[in-house]
C-alpha cells in the first residue's frame, strides 16, 4: 500500500525510432515561438495594423503627458534646435551666405533630419525597451520599431504646420510642388522603418547600441547638409575631389531633406539635387525598407529571450 502510494506515475514515452517531428506534425503541435515563414509575417503584421496606429498614438500622447507645456513640445523643440544651429552656423560660422531662404532651408533640414534620427534612436530600444510587452503577449516584434516610427512621423506632422507659417512668413508662397512633398514623406519613412528594424535587432542582443548611436547620427548629421548646401560649400573647396561631392549628396539623410527643400521652397532649385534623385530615394527606401525588414524577420524567434 505505502509503496504504491509513493510510486510516481509512469509518463508515457515514445518508441524507439519515432520520428518525434512527424508526430508532432501528425497531431497538429509546432514549436513555441517558432518563426513564421516571411509571407506568413507579412500577413500576421498586417492584421495587426489598429494595434501598430493605436500604439503610436498612445506612446506620443504620453510623450510629454508630464510637461506643462504638453504637446506644444513637438513643435517647440525642433524649432529650437533650428535657432541654435542658425546662431551657430548661420551667423558665427557663415554657413547662410549664398544660401536664399536661409531660414526656411534650415528649418526644414532640421525638421526632417529629426524625423530620421529619432525613429533610429527609438528603434534601438524598440526590443530592449520593451521586453515586458514582447514576453508577455505574442505578435510580430517588427510591430514595435514601425509603430515608433509611426509615432515620429506623426511628430513631424505636427512640426509641418510650424514649418508651413515660417514658409508663409518668409514670403515662400504655396505652390503645387509641396504637394511632392508627399511621395518624399512615403519614402523617408520606409527608409527610416528599414533602418530602425536593423538596428532593433542589434539593440535587443547589445543594449550598448543604443549609447554609441548618438555619435553615429551626429556624425551623420553633419554630412547631409541639414545646416548648410552641401553644393555651395564643396564649391568652394575646389581641391576636394569630385566623387566626395557625389557621394555627400548620395547619402540617403541629404537626398531626402533636399528633396523636401526642393519642394517647400522655391529658390531650392533643381540644379542643386544629385542626378537621377528621386531613383536615388526610391533605391535607398527599397534597400533599407525590404532589406531591414528581412533581417529583422530573420531573428524573430530570438526576442525577448535569455
């Protein structure tokens, strides 16, 4: 009696050979946390668009739930950005002689270099940052860089109307080319979806991305011409070699706010954006949207564990 009471019940093993993956397929069972086949994200991404939009939305109305001034920060600070960067470069380092609408060419290369640097920032922690959500509920992880991303566009937005008034200000009028200043939008924010994607990744297995990235994006801040024509200086410097010109205005941060400035302002001429510019922003968005999105996907399994 005593020892059957004490005998621990027999767990039912399989036979010798079997072929447990086929059994578990026969029976309908998979692997937790398995990653899905690329078509099969896609779609589950995809049905769960409202949690991405509504996501977005609650992270930036809480952004600055706890300032007096509330949200007038999503305008008030780009714009202050841009005044410190027009005492210093503008007056102190001369960088606005030669430039028309020295003022609305800044303006708009701050805010919509702000766009990009704050969506790769928040991607690095878009894992990292948010472990509790990624162990707790299942759904795509790439769900939560873009709904960062979301959220700074519709930062940017805001900051448009600011942008439109200093435009109105300067005597720039509304003209039928800020209505380019859509598609350039479209593809600034899938460039800065793709990159946030690859560097969630790297943030989710070395938080200390999200230190050395600062340096990163200032250094890249200062190559794409957000405080100055990347044309009219190097024309100055007539021993640089020509490929550095090229390669400067190649660089997807300055081709998207050129591209902006090409169609807010209208002294923004043609002749100072890089050839073929609109393939080149395309190109970038394509590379860095499908690209970062895959390597992203490639790692599914691994968020949020160890």
């Amino acid at each position: 009696m005593t020892q059957a009471l004490h005998t621990p019940p027999r767990t039912a093993e399989a036979p010798p050979g079997t072929d447990l993956a086929a059994l578990a397929a026969r029976h309908g069972l998979s692997v937790s946390g398995a990653r899905p086949t690329l078509p099969q994200y896609v779609r589950r991404l995809w049905a769960r668009r409202h949690f991405i939009t509504a996501f977005s939305t609650a992270k930036l109305t809480a952004q600055y739930s706890q300032a007096k001034l509330g949200q007038v920060w999503q305008v008030l600070t780009p714009l202050l950005n841009a005044a410190v960067y027009y005492l210093i470069f503008g007056k102190l380092m001369g960088t606005s002689r030669g430039v028309p609408d020295f003022v609305p060419f800044l303006v708009t290369g701050v805010f919509v270099w702000t766009f990009t640097q704050s969506s790769i920032m928040a991607g690095t922690r878009a894992i990292s940052g948010n472990l509790g959500l990624v162990r707790a509920l299942h759904f795509p992880r790439a769900a939560l860089p873009i709904s960062f991303c979301l959220q700074q566009l519709q930062q940017l937005l805001f900051s448009m109307a600011a942008l439109v008034v200093i435009l109105l200000c300067f005597g720039i009028p509304v003209a039928a080319s800020w209505l380019l200043a859509l598609p350039a939008l479209l593809l600034q924010f899938t460039f800065n979806a793709g990159v946030s994607l690859v560097v969630a990744r790297m943030g989710a297995r070395t938080p200390d991305i999200a230190q050395l990235m600062p340096f990163v994006l200032r250094t890249w801040m200062y190559a794409s011409g957000v405080m100055f024509s990347i044309s009219h200086i190097m024309s100055k410097h007539t021993d640089a070699p020509s490929w550095l010109t090229a390669v400067l205005q190649a660089n997807p941060a300055a081709v998207y706010i050129d591209l902006m400035r090409f169609a807010l302002i209208d002294s923004f001429q043609g002749s100072q954006l890089p050839p073929h510019v609109w393939a080149l922003a395309a190109g970038w968005a394509l590379l860095a949207g499908a690209g970062g999105f895959i390597y992203f996907w490639k790692a599914e399994e691994t968020y949020g564990r160890g």
